[in-house]
C-alpha cells in the first residue's frame, strides 16, 4: 500500500511575526527545551545499527548495538537469520538488557561493525555469563566472504575455547574499515543471560587480572575462615561448627560452578558435570543452610515446627538432587533456583521467630542471613529476569555471602558464649495457623502459576494471527506448510497450494480510503474463510492483499474447482461500505504438489505465484494452475 507524505506548507512572506517581548521568548524557548527532554525520555531506546571502533575503544559492552530474535523452536539456520534480519524481523534488546529468563528454543543475536583501528585487527568477544549449553558464534564481512563459524559454551570441553578463562569467548577478527556482520546464537536450558562484551587483548587481560584477583580474594576469605572454624570444631565438637563448614564448602561450590571456575579447574573434560553441577551444587549448599540453621537456632528445643518444616526441606533439597542427576537441566535448574528464595526466606522466618522467643544470639544470625538474602535475591532475580544484570545484582551473592559467612562466625561464637549462661526454653506455636498460611500461600501460587499459563497461551496464538483480518500470518502459515507436506508424503496423498490475490485494490484505498480498504480485507478475508475451512484449508494473509492456502487431499482438478468457486463468490457478492457496495474481484493461481515430489515451502510457493502472475496477466478475475509435471500449463 501507498503511503501519503504530508508536507507543512511553508510560511509566507507577508505574514511576518508581530513583536513579542524578550522574556516571553525566553520563557517559550524554556518550555520547548523541556517537552524536547520529556519526547526523548518517553521514546524507547533502539539499538544502533553498526559500532564503530576506533583507536580509543577498549572494551565496549554490545547490547546497545545488539539486535536480537527469538526462535521458539530453534531450527532458525544462519542463512534464514541473514534474511530474517535483513527484513527487519530482529529487535533492538529492550532497554539495554540482555537477559531474558528461561526460554524455550535459541536467540540470535546480531551485531555490525566496523573496525577503524589498524593496531588492533582482532577482538576477543566474551559472554559474561558462564552456564550457557552451546553458543555459536558467525563473522560474514560484507565484501562477501566466507562466514566463519565458531562454537562454545559449557556443552563443549572446556578446551575448546579461544582463550582459557571462565566465561566462554571467541577471536573476532575486524580487518580495519570493512563492516563486518556478526550473529550469535545462543541456546541453552539455563537462563537466557547474553552479556556480550567485545575486548582488545591487552583490555581482556586487564579484565582477567582484576577479576581474578577479586574472586581469589573471595575464596581467599572462605578458606581462612573453613580453616579456623575447623580448628573449632576439632576441640569443641559442637555440631554447629561441623554445619557451618558443610555450609561454606557446598556454598563455595555453588559460586565455583556459576562463575565458570568449576568447569575451568574441576570438570574441564565433563560438560555433562557441567550441566549438572549446579543444581547438584544448590541442593547440597540448601541441605547445609537448612541443618546449619536448625542446629544454630535450637530449633527442636524452641520451635518443633519450624524444625519439622527445616527437616521436611532438607529432605526435600535431598531428593532433588538425586532427581537433577537424571531430569534434564530445564527442568531441574529452575526449580532449584526458585526453590532457593523459599528456603532462604523461611530461615529468615525461623530466625525472627526465634529472635522474638528471646534468643539473643539469633541477632547476629539474622543480620548475617538478611546480607546472605539479599545477595542470593538479586541472584536469582537475574535468572528469572527480575532485576538487570549490573555489578550490584551479578555480584551481590559474593559480597552478600562474604558477609554473611563472616558475621556467621561471629555469631558462632557467640552463641557458645550465651549458651554456657542459658537455659533450655520450650516454645510452642499453633500448627494450624501457620499450616493454614502455608496453604495459602501455595494456592496463591497455583493461581498465579494457572493465570500466568492461560496468558502465555493467549499471547502465543495472538502471535500467529493478522491483527487486521483475524487468519493466520505468514510465519505460522510456513511452520504449518511444511508440516502438511510431510504429512502428504508420509501418507501419499496431493496437496493444492493456492494464491489469492484481490484485484486493483490499490484502487479501492485510493478513492474510498484506507479504512474502507481495510473493512474490504475483513470482508475478503472472511469470505475466503466460508469457502475454503469447510475444505479443512490451511488459511493465511500472505501480505497486503494477498491470501494463501493449502488444500489436504485435492488434487490439481479438485483445487482449480474450489478456487473457481471462491472466485465467483467474490465476484457475485460485492463488499457492503459505509456507503454503497464495493466490488470486489480476485486472481487465483493453483498449484498441485504430488506425494512423490521433494518440493520445498519455497519451490511450492514460487510455482503457485507464477500461476498467479498467469492469471493477472490474462486479465484478472480468473483462475489459473500450474501443474507440478507440466510446468507452464494453464488451464
């Protein structure tokens, strides 16, 4: 369809401005500076279309630059991505943030740029986030060179990467001035973080240096303080300090596997430990958690139920770590991530509880789980996209836990001081109020789980129909297509592809207008519906005016009938306006796809436009078919 272009005519000469005074002008200029401000926060950010690297640029995070596409089903090749893209199909990443859940299926990610700088000729592109299954990585210069391909992620053995770090990685060669396409595709059952960062090498060793400075002097902390509350437990055989070891070694792990060290130094032959380490990681690390604060807490002397509830979770934590070592890892992961916040937050609850029950040395408990809590939020936030991924929430779970393991210690000591003076108290609560909560809050849940099923179902299937006619829209109708030609040869029989085009409709938006036009689609549309479902058709709009569809089981003869009769409906019938009717004519091409044939979505489509094209040709409002053995037939 045309589009008018609306100019503003031009202020004339004769028509000169009348004298305003100066602080009216000042006070007009303020005003237009502020709505100029309020449009440009208000208008969403779009990614740019090509980065520019220059002598000055060092490291440069991509997901400004970055356009991305989610395949739901993951079939999506290199060469149909190129073309996705090049039609616009991909979107900038909303709103800088490259992190999106778990997701089902792969993402592509594009990038242009061109390189200025001839010092540095090749980049490292580095994804900041380490449990990704499989990521592949595609460099196309755009003088038409051959694409490179490169591949990564914890799916590959660990020596497979460019560079010999934690987080996955690839040489990116840039020749200077050249624009160059870069596509990554990520997949992986884990969640869907893709921070993409491109580094020069003296920029990434800079990079490794501090980082790996910072994480040595977090074990660094962890190891000083196992080994010091080892030497307690050696001479006061209090099971608390045997807890607070198992809890700092398992947590250790937790942190050696999310940051990608556990695969560099632990596992690096093993990507099926790689997968499974994390979820074996968080059960162990809540088993511990769970134990430590039962013993800590004393909760079978203060509170029977919460000890039960800490009982009942660690069994829990016990069998879902048997159960990842077979489920697979999208399954697995997910529910250990959220089952973390619960855990954490009923030993907060446990603490509170025992804190108002007058135990004094759960204050420094409590100070030490709420740095732990918070950390291990942001967290998990990041996993399920709840919060963006910057330093604070990436590397809160480390300071978080620092403190925590610090002011735990504390606390143990604590604790042995005040239980020399303290007497044994027994506290009951009411089981039935806090079971009922509980209950509550598990319905609360399932509601919120059901509702947010029904929406999602809702949203997938309004993602395959035309907004404006209510049929299927090209994407589903190909996915659809290529299922029923499958179907036709496994089952030996014909397929009619038929292409509909309404004719002179740039007419009708001309002299009756666009929204008369769109009313003559949902008429055309619904119309073509009446004829073609009862003949179990694959029904879709192709574009603009024009229409596709599939007939099952009709042979070339049987489809150039019905598409005969679809046409003369149309042409009996004209669109009721506003005003008067409208008439409304069609050209039709038809083409047969035989059980035998080997003919692709393309191919089909091609010859049924070209008995199109055979149709309009001959005058419109007619029908013509393009036989699969006698090309060029017209009947």
């Amino acid at each position: 369809m045309n589009t008018n272009l609306c100019r503003a005519p031009r202020p004339t000469d004769a028509a000169s401005p009348r004298p305003r005074p100066r602080l009216r002008d000042r006070w007009r200029g303020l005003l237009l500076l502020v709505l100029a401000a309020l449009a440009a926060l208000a208008w969403p950010a779009a990614a740019q279309s090509t980065l520019e690297l220059d002598g000055a640029s060092r490291e440069v995070a991509l997901a400004p630059f970055t356009a991305y596409y989610h395949d739901r089903d993951g079939k999506l090749d290199l060469d149909a991505a190129r073309r996705l893209q090049a039609q616009g199909g991909f979107r900038p990443v909303p709103n800088g943030n490259s992190s999106f859940g778990f997701q089902p299926g792969a993402f592509w990610f594009h990038i242009t740029t061109v390189n200025h700088s001839a010092e540095v000729p090749r980049w490292l592109l580095v994804q900041g986030f380490a449990l990704s299954d499989r990521l592949d990585v595609y460099t196309q210069p755009r003088n038409g060179g051959a694409p490179t391909h490169q591949a990564g992620g914890d799916s590959q053995p660990f020596s497979a990467r460019a560079i010999r770090y934690r987080h996955p990685n690839f040489w990116i060669d840039l020749p200077q001035g050249e624009p160059v396409d870069i596509y990554v595709r990520v997949r992986s059952e884990s969640s869907m973080q893709v921070p993409l960062t491109l580094y020069t090498p003296t920029a990434f060793t800079e990079l490794a240096r501090d980082a790996q400075l910072g994480i040595g002097l977090y074990y660094g902390i962890l190891l000083a303080l196992f080994f010091y509350n080892l030497v307690l437990w050696l001479t006061l055989r209090d099971a608390s300090y045997f807890w607070y070891l198992f809890h700092i070694c398992a947590f250790g792990l937790v942190l050696l596997t999310l940051n990608g060290l556990g695969f560099e130094y632990l596992w690096p032959r093993s990507p099926w430990l790689a997968d499974h380490s994390v979820p074996l990681s968080i059960c162990l690390a809540q088993v511990g958690m769970q134990q430590f604060a039962r013993n800590f807490l004393g909760l079978q002397q203060r509170w029977r139920f919460g000890d039960r509830v800490g009982l009942a979770m660690i069994g829990f934590f016990v069998v879902l770590g048997i159960v990842a070592t077979q489920a697979p890892y999208r399954i697995a992961t997910p529910i250990a991530s959220a089952a973390v916040f619960v855990s954490i937050a009923w030993i907060a609850v446990e603490t509170i509880v025992v804190l108002r029950r007058g135990y004094k040395p759960a204050r420094l408990f409590l100070l030490a789980w709420s740095a732990f809590l918070l950390g291990t939020g942001m967290f998990a936030a990041i996993a399920f996209d709840l919060l963006p991924k910057i330093f604070i929430t990436e590397y809160g779970v480390q300071i978080g836990s620092a403190l925590e393991m610090l002011l735990l210690s504390v606390a143990l000591g604590y604790r042995y001081a005040a239980l020399r003076n303290e007497n044994e108290r027994v506290v009951r609560e009411a089981k039935d109020q806090l079971e009922h909560k509980v209950e509550q809050r598990t319905t609360e849940l399932r509601s919120a789980l059901a509702q947010l099923e029904d929406v999602h179902a809702r949203l997938r299937e309004t993602a395959q129909r035309d907004g404006l006619t209510g049929l299927h829209n090209r994407s589903h109708f190909r996915e659809a297509f290529e299922a029923l030609l499958h179907r036709s040869r496994r089952q030996s029989r014909p397929l009619v592809l038929m292409m509909i085009d309404l004719d002179h409709f740039k007419q009708i938006n001309d002299h009756h207008g666009h929204l008369v036009g769109d009313e003559c689609l949902r008429w055309a549309a619904g119309l073509i519906a009446q004829c073609l479902i009862p003949q179990h058709a694959l029904l879709a709009r192709f574009g603009g005016e024009e229409f596709v569809a599939v007939l099952p089981d009709h042979d070339l003869s049987s489809g150039a009938r019905v598409a005969e009769e679809l046409r003369a409906r149309l042409s009996s019938q004209p669109c009721p306006s506003r005003s008067h009717d409208i008439p409304v004519t069609a050209s039709i091409g038809v083409h047969e796809i035989t059980p035998d044939s080997d003919m692709g979505v393309e191919a089909a489509l091609q010859f049924a436009d070209q008995a199109l094209y055979l149709a309009k040709a001959e005058g419109r409002d007619c029908v013509r078919v393009w036989g699969a053995a006698a090309t060029g037939a017209v009947a």
